[in-house]
C-alpha cells in the first residue's frame, strides 16, 4: 500500500499473473490498489474496500467476464463509480456488450499505458 495515495483501484480478474501485474505498475503509478478474482468476490471488495475505479479483466471468455459488471452496477456501490473494460476483443459488437452491461468504457489490450494512466488521472480524484 502506498502513502498518499492517488486513489483507490479494484483490478478484477482471473488471470493471477495479469492482475500482479496491474497491481505492480498501478502501485507504482501511486494507486492504492486491492485484487478481486470471480463475480462474487469482485462485488464483496468493491463493497467493502470502495474502490475510486474498478478495472474489468476480461480473459478469452469476454461473454461470462462482463457479467461481473452488471453485478457491480446493482451492488451497493456509488452508481457513478467508473468500471473500465480491459480486453482483446475490440469490435464494436463486444465495446457495446461491455456499455450495455454498465461499463463506463473498455480500452483494448495489450494496453496503451499511457492512455490507461492519462485516463486514471482524469477519472480520480485529486
């Protein structure tokens, strides 16, 4: 955890290896960030830690890991919370399956790091 933290971000996804790494270069970034694997413990944590954003990993089964997001959206969190979308499937029927189920946006991996950063930093707060 870091002192004086930029916000606080909630990765969830089931891939270990891909959430340590987010975790390491958000760390590093000078986020406070916590680690969801699954829909049941991605909405416990987003509960209790109260998350600034929530990052979506979504692995090759986009369709069962954008569900997690429709959890989210009527769980006890602030309804205006961002939730970004990570994910390989970048053609507009997926970038629609990720609004329509109450993300906020979806960026395409392999990730932009400088857009992902640019996009924290206007997204949290100072």
């Amino acid at each position: 955890m870091v002192n004086s933290s930029k916000g606080k971000i909630l990765i969830s996804g089931t891939h270990h290896d891909t959430r340590f790494m987010m975790r390491v270069l958000l760390e590093m970034w000078g986020y406070e960030v916590a680690e969801a694997d699954g829909e049941e413990e991605t909405v416990t944590m987003a509960e209790s830690y109260m998350p600034n954003v929530i990052l979506v990993d979504t692995s090759r089964l986009f369709d069962e890991d954008i569900k997690v997001v429709s959890k989210l959206r009527i769980a006890n969190i602030p309804q205006l919370l961002p939730i970004i979308v990570l994910s390989g499937f970048t053609q507009t029927k997926y970038q629609k399956a990720a609004m329509d189920h109450g993300a906020t946006s979806m960026l395409a991996k392999p990730l932009d790091l400088d857009r992902l950063e640019s996009y924290l930093e206007t997204a949290l707060p100072v």
